[in-house]
C-alpha cells in the first residue's frame, strides 16, 4: 500500500510537471506569436523567426524555406546548424525531399527515421556530409496560399522528434506564416507609392527623395556619385503610327532593357513620358559614360514589338553628369545631365554625351 501511494505520488507529480512544462510553452509561443505580428517589416519578421524558433524546438539543425512565386520552387532563405553556409539560397523542386512534399500537400510531417521514408531525398545531405535522422516539418499557410516551410532536424534531446513537437511547429508556423505574408503586402503597398504603375520602375516622387538621400551619403564617405538623363528619340511618331497601346508596350520593354544593363545598387527612373532616369551611386564621370554607352547600345539592337510582329528599331538621346565634379548639389546635377541630354536631343540625337 506504501508503495502504492508513493507510486501515485510520482505520477501525479509527473503529469503536474508535464502540464506545467506544455502552460509555459504555450505561453512562451504566445509571446513570440506577439512579436512576430507586431512588425510590417520581412525582415524584422524573419530576424524574429531566427532568434525565437531554436529557443523554442530543440533541433541541431532548422531552416525557413519560402517559396519562390515565379519558380514555384523552394529556397533556402534562414539556415541555422552544422554546414549553414552550404545550404543558404539553395533551391528544391516542388514535391522534392520532405520540405518540398510538405510545400505541394499542404500538410505538416513528421519522420522518425529519414532515411526509411521514400519521401527523403539526400541531395542536402551529400552537400553538406550531415546525417539526416529525424525531421518536422510544416507547410507556412496564409489565406490557403503556401508561402513556405519550416523544417528541423535531428533533435539535440532525445533520439527523435515527437508528436507533441510536432504540434509545437505546427502552432508556431500559423503565425510565422501571418507575419510573413502581412509584411509582404505591407511592402507592395509602400511599392504602389514609389513605383510607376507602367514600366514598374521607380517613380519622380522617389527620385527626388533617392537622389537626395545619395548626394549626403557620397558627401559624407567623399564618394562620387553620377546622373544618367535618357529621352528616346522620335517616340511619339510610334505613338502616332501604332497607337498609345503599342506605345505602353513600348516603354516597358526599354525600361526592361536599362534595368538589365544597369547594376542592382542603382536606381532606374521613368521621368514622365518617354524619359528616363538612371542614379549611379558611387560612380565616377567615366564610368557612367560607359555605362551610357552601353544602354545606348542595348537599345540599338533591341527589337522592339518584336511579339507583335513589328519589330522595331530605336535609338535614344543620353546625357549624364557627376557629383562632384560636375555639380556641387542635387539641383545643379539634375540641371547639367538634362542639358547634356537635350544637348544631344536637339542635334544628333542616337547619341551620349557628358555635361
């Protein structure tokens, strides 16, 4: 009977302690659940996710895969363990490995033993040399679109994953999955504000606003920083001819030509109408005569309209200058690449020149 009442003693103690354990957890997720919707910004959201999920899951190694939306394929977006630097901006196929079945069925996973499951693939595995053992997973789903991933594997504690922690994830992913998509949509609407709705570069308003924030940043580290203005010539006869739709079409494709010349740091404008404008941070004189150079020549052997059958031939009028040598503030740089562009607008035109 002693032994009875002790043994009883334990298990309610157990059970007390297991509760206790699963309160403080919810309320450790609820906390972080807190966090992660608190911000609009992805990449606070995604820092959040990295400092909050190891504290929680007790994995050796974790990673967040978002879904690429053109590709439909899965990249490797935070990667945290053994070999991170091998695995991070890699790429799964749809239905591909464990974390790609969990992408195209929409259903969280758990995998005792991976190399049992025909759902594995070892490609990570033979890249890095690490040793797969067990594995959750669980789809990030807002408004019933999958936005990614989350994947651990191999506990630190214990042999293997379990349901309870399975169930953990599961919980965790509803609001990394909210906060990742609000952040999302908060970021195309600041987008819609700076962005021109026809050619999606960046508007006048951010132009101003761009080029002022580069003229104090390449005056305080003493860097030079240059202008590239780009009428094209004779475009309102291919309105004339072949209609505004046409025209629209027009103009995306060049915008399309000038952000594939151009490098990523810089900062492409569509002006108003047929204009274009390019900031060229920390970007000498000559430099940005080449890159001139080189647009003019992309555009050149462009064939416009080609998808509509009238494959077109255009030329365009380029005109750039530099801060500091040729303009000591923003409004004196605007003034000296316009003139220089127009400088070419009003005689040869098909040609690039320096202020």
């Amino acid at each position: 009977m002693i032994l009875l009442s002790v043994f009883n003693i334990l298990v309610i103690k157990m059970r007390s302690s297991v509760y206790k354990r699963k309160i403080l957890t919810l309320k450790a997720l609820s906390e972080i659940g807190k966090l992660l919707t608190s911000t609009l910004e992805l990449d606070k959201v995604l820092k959040l996710v990295l400092e909050k999920v190891g504290g929680i899951l007790s994995a050796k190694n974790w990673s967040l895969l978002l879904v690429d939306e053109l590709t439909q394929e899965l990249y490797f977006e935070i990667v945290v363990g053994d070999f991170s630097d091998k695995i991070k901006g890699k790429r799964l196929k749809a239905g591909e490995g464990i974390a790609g079945w969990v992408f195209t069925h929409k259903k969280p996973l758990l995998v005792t033993d991976a190399e049992k499951d025909e759902r594995f693939s070892p490609f990570i595995d033979n890249v890095t040399g690490f040793k797969t053992k067990s594995v959750i997973c669980c789809p990030l789903i807002c408004r019933n679109n999958v936005l990614g991933v989350i994947e651990l594997i191999n506990k630190k504690i214990g042999k293997e994953f379990t349901e309870d922690d399975l169930e953990i994830l599961i919980y965790l992913s509803d609001y990394i999955a909210i906060a990742i998509d609000n952040a999302r949509n908060f970021s195309k609407i600041q987008e819609l504000t700076v962005k021109d709705d026809l050619t999606c570069l960046y508007n006048t308003r951010f132009f101003h606003e761009m080029l002022d924030r580069e003229i104090k940043r390449a005056f305080r580290k003493n860097r030079e920083l240059s202008l590239i203005f780009i009428d094209m010539d004779h475009f309102k006869e291919v309105n004339d001819t072949y209609g505004h739709l046409y025209g629209s079409q027009l103009l995306k494709e060049v915008a399309e030509v000038i952000k594939n010349t151009i490098r990523s740091i810089d900062i492409p404008i569509r002006y108003g109408g047929d204009e274009f404008v390019i900031i060229l941070p920390e970007t000498t004189k000559e430099q940005a005569g080449l890159v001139a150079e080189r647009i003019l020549n992309n555009i050149r052997n462009k064939d416009f309209l080609s998808n509509v059958g009238l494959s077109l031939k255009l030329t365009a009028s380029i005109g750039y200058a530099n801060f500091p040598e040729d303009a000591k503030n923003k409004e004196e740089l605007v003034v000296k690449a316009d003139n220089a562009m127009y400088k070419v607008k009003n005689t040869s035109r098909n040609d690039f020149v320096a202020a």
